[in-house]
C-alpha cells in the first residue's frame, strides 16, 4: 500500500515538473506498477494476484481512451471538411465587434447546456467551433479550449443529470441510507459555485496558461503574415456582385483588396460605388489561413486563374474532369534563397506555376507590401511563395535549390463537397449520444470510420490525428487507481480523514470531505471516488447527528473539482491534444479553482444549511 502511495506521489511529481518527456514518464511508471506488484504480488482469498499484468494494463483497452481518439478522428473530418466554417465565420463576426463578451457568451451558454445534458457531447461540439473562431481571429485555441472543458464541469454541477457522477453518488448515497436527491435539490449551491468558478475560468485561466506554440502546420506561419493573391472574377464566381461600403468591401471582411484591374484600367482604394464583375482582376493581401479556406471553395481560386492568364494553358488541379481528385491538395510555403537564379525574374519568367499539379498562389514580401498584380511582381531573395499542389509535386520543389521549403508549413486543402457528409455524421454521432441509444465509445468509433469510408478523410490523415500522449497518460491514469483501489490506500485515506475531522463539528467534517474528495477525484475515476466517499459521508453525518444532505451535495460538488490533472475528467483529455496542454498547465490553472471552490462551500454550507 504505502509503495502505490509513493509511485502515485512520484507520478504527481513526474507530471507536473514536465521536463521528462510524458511519453517516458508514463512508460516508466507503467512499468513500475507492474515489477512491484510481480515481484510482491497482492493476493485475494483464493491466491490469485489481483493487481497482476492483466488488471494493470486494462487501462489501455478502457473504453473512455478509445472514445476519445475516435473523437479525434472524428473532429479531424470537421476541420478537414470545412463542415463548422459557417458557424465559426458567425461567430467571428461576432468576436470582432467584442472579443471578450462573445467568447464569454459563448462559453456561459455551454454551461448552461451543460446542467441539462452531460457536459461530454457539450465539449465535443464547441471544440471544433472555438478552435476555428480562435485561429481566425488569430488567438491561441488554448486560452478558449481549457477554459470551455472547466466551464462546462461548473455547469455540471447545478443539476442531478449535469454528470453522470452526480447520478452515481447519489444513488451510492442513497443506498447508504440518504434521502433521495431530487433533480434540482442542489440547484441553489450549485448556482452559487459555478458563478464564482465561472468569474475565475473567464477572466483568470486564460492568463495563467503559458504561451505555446501549436505543432502544426497551421500554428508555423505569424498569424499576420499577409501574401499577396490574384483573384480573376469569372461568371459565377461567389464575390461576383460584392459592393464597395465607405470605401472598402465588407463580403471580404478577411481580405485587404490593394487594387482592382477592369479594362485596361486600375483602381486603388478607397473604391467608391465599386461592384465587382466578371472579368475583374481583384489583387489582394490575406492571411495563409484565409486563402486557405478561399481555395477550399471550388469556384474560389485564388492565383490559379493568375497563372492560366500567364500563358501556362494548365487548369487547376480540382478541373480535371468532373471527378474529384484523389489525392488532397497541399499548401505550404517556400522562401527564395539568398543568390537564387530566379531574382528579378516574375512567377510566368521563373516558370514556377508551368507545372499543372503545382503554382504560386500567394506572394509574402517582409519589407513592404506591395500593390502590383502577382504576375508582374519581380522576386527577391527572402520572398515567401505559397505552392498549392498535389503531395508529389510539392515534394518535387525539394530538389529546387532556389528555393528553401519551410518545415512544417505544410496543410491539406480542406475538401468543403464533403461538409455537409461531415456534418451529418457528426449530428448522427450527438444524437445517439444524448439520447443514450449508443455507449460514447461505440458511437465516437462509429462516426470516426464512417468519416473514413465516406472520404471525408483518408487513412492517413486520421492516423494523424491520434495523439500517443493522451493515450499513455489515461492508461497510466488507470493504472495507477487499480494500484491505490486494490491496496486499500484510498479507503484508508478516506476514513483516517473522517475519523480525523468528526470531532471537530460538522462543518469542519464537510469542508475536509470536500477538500479530500476534490483531491481524489483528481487522480482517481469520479465514479470510483463517489463510490468510495459516499457511505463515509453519509455514516460520518449520521454519526455526528447532522443532515446527510450537505455531506452528499458537498460530495457532488467536490466530485466535479476535476480541474488539476488531464486525467481527471473526459473533457479535460478532448481538450489536451487540439489546446496542446501540458499536466503542469492543468496543475497551474486547476488548483486554485479546486480551493475557490472548496473555500466557497465550506463558507456558504454552513450559513445555508445552519450547520
């Protein structure tokens, strides 16, 4: 028993110092487990090893772990797909009139809906929508992503169904001999700590959370890194028709048009009663993310229609014929090398976009912006290209010695024919969910190979999205609570502090039941911890002649403080992998809403209930 203490203690500190690789840590610790118990087995009545190989790696198969690397795949087709483009265009309108009340808005209404349903399918959904909304508006998806998994667990308390380990403890509580807990019974203290958890994840977590850069693609390029692009209007192209307001055009909110080319003639801002038309040639400064999703739209080809002009006689790569291409279109970025052949010559001289299945759609220059038309920009050493091509024809510009690909600037053009396929998948995953007609587990994985099968993403592309890390650390998180249950080193934690606290009144019984059940809920599962705690908090109030009521209310919402470790709470580990958080910025963020919490019930208990 006490050896399980010190390798949990260990696996604490390990965690939260962060400078072994989480990977190594969770193997080490595994391992630990494993020669510990075979070299000193613990056995039951019958001699078998209850804490053999088998019972410590079960953890690894658990259903909760693959629920949520399916959930992985499954936000990977979103993203891929385009399919939350238009919700999070909504919302960044509404983030650009005010940043912070939106975001805040928004998180509250998941709150809300989190005290009605379980707060998992809640999490699941804004996570794509949040993240996209954060990277439009060039913010870090950390500061909304952490916070929106510590939310929603705030709104979970406020009702009996807002998490299933509310259920759980009060039907353990129950069958200890509690009164039945009505579905509103603690509505009132509930209210009252998601308030004030609400004020401190809205305005403290997100400055709490470390800097980070996102491994990724996306994450490589400066969110204000402006290329220049050529967009050539032809008939039905989707800003045919857009007007000039006050100067600008406000359906290309995302863009900055430099100069619009009609017949021969040039036209600089600020454009007055201008309406774009077919013909047009519109130059423009954007982002990387914005042309991105500009080339996702079919009709929406930015730069190609510059190349075709240029005499090249190439379509683009989505134009041959009226299938799709199988392979995906990649973007990625190039930057012309100091003494390269190809200074002072234009893209058409250089015979960079000659190739049918790779061009240039986007010219980067640090020094200054320009206003000319991409195809008559002359080069210099340090400008930034972007390609857009098939995989094989950007790995070909490797053997370019003109030019230096930039590492992980690559992305995959989002495919938006399959949005809606996504969108229908996904719908159909929630509602199985919510309506309990499919286990998570079993509709997550469902959802995950029917956006495979359906070609929303390929094999590839969904293999990427599972994360390693997540899944040894909830293995190594079961591993570890098989070792603290087993040995008997939780329920005697429990009752030592109980029988500890009993004799000093009632409300110094609850604050510390409160306090150890916030700890433990922590480390061990909530369902494990409420099975655990509830009969001891019932027995304990008994015993001292109080109401058992704000023992198991206290133990409820005790049970929801899973905010100091990943592993806490399913909604934590969704929010790991696309917030790129590490153990110790849980830890950071985490605990001090553990104490808010645990010093507001320990002073609004006694006053509400007269204890």
């Amino acid at each position: 028993m006490w050896m399980s203490f010190a390798v949990v203690m260990a696996a604490i500190v390990l965690f939260v110092w962060g400078r072994i690789p989480l990977e190594l840590t969770s193997a080490a610790l595994v391992t630990a487990l494993l020669l510990l118990f075979h070299l000193h087995p613990l056995h039951d009545a019958s001699g078998a090893n209850i804490l053999d190989a088998r019972t410590l790696l079960a953890g690894f198969a658990n259903p909760t772990l693959f629920a949520i690397l399916a959930l992985l795949v499954v936000g990977q087709g979103l993203f891929h797909t385009g399919a939350v483009e238009k919700l999070t265009r909504y919302l960044g309108g509404l983030l650009h009139l005010a940043p912070k009340y939106a975001i805040s808005l928004t998180l509250l209404v998941a709150a809300g809906v989190s005290g009605l349903v379980n707060n998992t399918p809640v999490v699941i959904i804004f996570i794509p929508v949040l993240s996209a909304v954060a990277t439009r508006l060039g913010q870090n998806a950390a500061n909304v992503l952490m916070p929106l998994s510590f939310i929603t667990i705030l709104g979970g308390m406020t009702t009996l169904i807002g998490s299933s380990a509310n259920l759980v403890a009060a039907s353990v509580a129950e069958a200890s001999g509690s009164p039945p807990i009505g579905f509103f019974d603690f509505a009132v203290p509930g209210l009252f700590l998601a308030a004030i958890g609400s004020i401190y994840v809205l305005l403290v977590v997100p400055r709490l959370l470390r800097p980070r850069v996102p491994q990724t693609a996306a994450g490589h390029s400066e969110a204000g890194k402006q290329f220049i692009a050529q967009i050539t209007i032809t008939k039905d192209h989707p800003w045919a028709g857009a007007k000039a307001r006050a100067g600008y055009f406000p359906d290309l909110a995302d863009m900055t048009v430099r100069l619009v080319q009609r017949g021969g003639r040039t036209y600089l801002p600020p454009f007055e009663d201008m309406t774009l038309q077919e013909g047009d040639t519109v130059i423009v400064a954007a982002t990387r993310k914005v042309l991105l999703e500009a080339l996702a739209q079919q009709k929406a080809e930015i730069g190609v229609s510059a190349a075709r002009d240029e005499g090249s006689g190439a379509s683009h790569p989505d134009e041959r014929g009226s299938a799709e291409p199988r392979e995906p279109l990649v973007l990625t970025e190039a930057v012309i090398a100091p003494g390269a052949t190809i200074i002072g010559r234009t893209v058409k001289q250089a015979h960079l976009s000659d190739d049918a299945s790779c061009r240039v759609v986007g010219i980067e220059r640090r020094s200054r912006m320009v206003r000319t038309p991409m195809d008559q920009i002359h080069l210099e050493a340090g400008d930034v290209l972007l390609f857009l091509g098939t995989p094989k024809a950007i790995r070909s510009l490797r053997d370019n010695r003109d030019l230096l690909l930039l590492a992980r600037s690559r992305a995959e053009l989002p495919v938006p024919h399959h949005a809606q396929l996504a969108l229908g998948i996904f719908a159909a995953m929630i509602i199985t969910v919510v309506s309990g007609a499919l286990p998570i587990a079993i509709a997550a994985m469902t959802a995950a190979l029917a956006m495979i099968l359906s070609g929303c993403l390929t094999v590839k592309q969904a293999a990427r999205a599972f994360d390693r890390n997540i899944y040894l650390l909830v293995g190594t998180a079961f591993a570890l609570a098989a070792a603290l249950q087993k040995t008997g080193g939780a329920e005697l934690l429990a009752h030592t502090v109980a029988n500890v606290f009993s004799g000093y009144g009632p409300a110094a019984l609850l604050s510390a039941l409160f306090l150890l059940t916030a700890v433990m809920t922590n480390f061990l599962s909530n369902h494990a911890t409420a099975a655990l705690l509830a009969p001891i908090a019932v027995s304990a109030a008994i015993e001292i002649g109080a109401d058992p009521a704000p023992f198991i209310f206290g133990l409820i919402f005790a049970l929801n403080c899973s905010f100091a470790t990943p592993i806490a709470y399913q909604t934590n580990l969704l929010v790991m992998g696309p917030g790129h958080y590490s153990f110790k910025d849980f830890a950071v963020a985490g605990t001090p809403l553990i104490l808010i919490l645990w010093l507001a019930y320990s002073l609004f208990a006694p006053f509400y209930y007269g204890l």
